[in-house]
C-alpha cells in the first residue's frame, strides 16, 4: 500500500487541510493509500486544526474535526513513501532529518503535483482572514487531485 505523509508547520491549517481532502478523495475514489499528515514545529501538538481551517473545509463537506496534530519525526522517513510540504521552510526542516539519498528523494513540494518542478509554496493562511483559507483550499484540492491523477495513471 502506498503510504503518503503531508507536513506544514503547525500542522493546524495546511496539513491537516491536505489530510483531510486526500482521505475524502481516496474514499470516494476508492483507493487503498495511507494518508496522514504532521507539522515540524512541537507548538501544536495534540490540537484539532484551527476552527477557520475546519469551518473552511466543512463547507466544502469535508471534516476535519477529528484530526490532531503532530510534530514530523525521524521515522516517518521509514513509514512513508512520499512526503509533500507546503514551503521552502517546511522542506529545510524535512531535509535536515533526512539520514540518505533515499530518504531527500521522498520529499517534494505539494504544489508539484500540480505544477511540476515550480516549487510553488501553499501560502500560510494563519495570519491573514477568510479569504486566504478559501485560496489554500483551492490550491491543496487541486494539486491533491493531481497528485492521485498521478498515482492512478
Ligand atoms: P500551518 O499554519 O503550518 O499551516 O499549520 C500555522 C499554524 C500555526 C502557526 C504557524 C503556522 N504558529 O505560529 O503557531
């Protein structure tokens, strides 16, 4: 089974938004993949996703309230075969835990799924207001689409 692991950093916003879109996706579509996501930062550990991230995804019917944060380890360089970031930030911290040329080879940008080789980052939307959450959500559904298009062909 295909295991794929989807990391920002807080693990409250982008990556649990890219979980949640990807288990939805996989369910309707029928798939036997593995999917979780996790952030690199400890600040959020044990949270459910931010309340603007979850009222975001709830409109578009999927739900995100069950899931809980948790910080990238070591080891999910063994348990998984993919590992998608949202940024150039998330990708230095994936990378300075990576242990060989087969672990960096697991890691790329979510966004080349939709835009090959552009390392195009999810902008974070922690910050910013409601039309920033709506923006990410278009962005990650896309290339979440994408990236099993990819898997399936
Ligand atoms: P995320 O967003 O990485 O998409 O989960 C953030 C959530 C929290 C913080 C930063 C980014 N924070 O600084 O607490």
């Amino acid at each position: 089974m295909q295991k794929i692991l989807v990391v920002c950093l807080g693990n409250i916003c982008r990556s649990p938004l890219a979980e949640g879109i990807l288990l939805h996706l996989v369910a309707e579509r029928k798939l036997n993949i593995h999917i979780d996501s996790a952030g690199t930062s400890s600040f959020h550990i044990g949270e459910a996703p931010d309340k603007r991230t979850i009222s975001n995804a709830k409109k578009h019917n999927i739900d995100l309230s069950p899931l809980r944060a948790r910080q990238f380890v070591q080891e999910d360089f063994e348990r998984f075969d993919k590992i998608y970031v949202m940024d150039k930030s998330n990708l230095s911290n994936v990378l300075q835990l990576t242990l060989d040329r087969n672990d960096q080879q697991k890691v790329d940008y979510l966004l080349n799924c939709s835009f090959p080789g552009k390392n195009m980052e999810v902008p974070d939307p922690y910050f910013g207001g409601e039309q920033g959450f709506e923006d990410v959500f278009n962005l990650v559904y896309k290339a979440c689409e994408d990236l099993l298009d990819s898997i399936q062909n």
